[in-house]
C-alpha cells in the first residue's frame, strides 16, 4: 500500500505546475510538452521556456521516482515506467503524448 501511496503522489507531481513564467499545464495546452511512456516530460516545440520547464520538472520527477524506489526496493526505471504509463492515461484529450515508437500524437 505504501508503493501505491508514493506512486500516486509521484503521479500528482506530474501534474503539478511550478511557478515558471511558463507553467506545466499551459505548455500542454499549448502544445509545447508532452508526456513520455517513461515518465519524464518531453519537449514537443522547443521554446527556451519549454525546454527550461522540462528540465527542472524531470529533475523533481526523477527526485521522486528515485526516493520511492529505495523505499519500496525496485528500480528507477519501474518506478518512472508505471509513473509515464499513469500520466497518459490522465493526459486530457487535444494534449500530447508520446509514443512507445517515439512519435507525439494529440490524445
């Protein structure tokens, strides 16, 4: 039950906004980024903004899968998959998703 706990609050801060000039869910709607099978954020139309929000929500995402796989004695990797598989089934419809080929398409 702790696994799931911690996963779920990993998941949250998938979708948790950051106080950028850009945040998290007006980059989606707008099509800038988008999520990955593998948990991470990902740059759909590379802005310096964009890109800057990317890589300081994948440097949290990583935190948080890294501190719930030590806690529950499973790998980075598993934690990040299940995470990128459950952000996109939430990512609402017109957003993008990427692929397990490694194409963006629109949900």
């Amino acid at each position: 039950m702790t696994f799931i706990r911690h996963l779920l609050f990993a998941v949250s801060l998938v979708f948790a906004g950051a106080a950028f000039a850009l945040d998290l869910d007006s980059a989606k709607s707008q099509g800038l980024v988008g999520e990955q099978p593998n948990g991470y954020l990902g740059v759909v139309k590379a802005t310096s903004e964009a890109v800057e929000l990317v890589s300081d929500v994948n440097e949290k995402r990583r935190e948080a899968y890294q501190r719930i796989a030590r806690e529950n004695g499973i790998s980075l990797e598993q934690v990040a998959n299940l995470a990128g598989q459950k952000a996109i089934e939430k990512t609402p419809s017109g957003e993008y998703v990427k692929t397990p080929t490694g194409q963006w398409v629109t949900k």
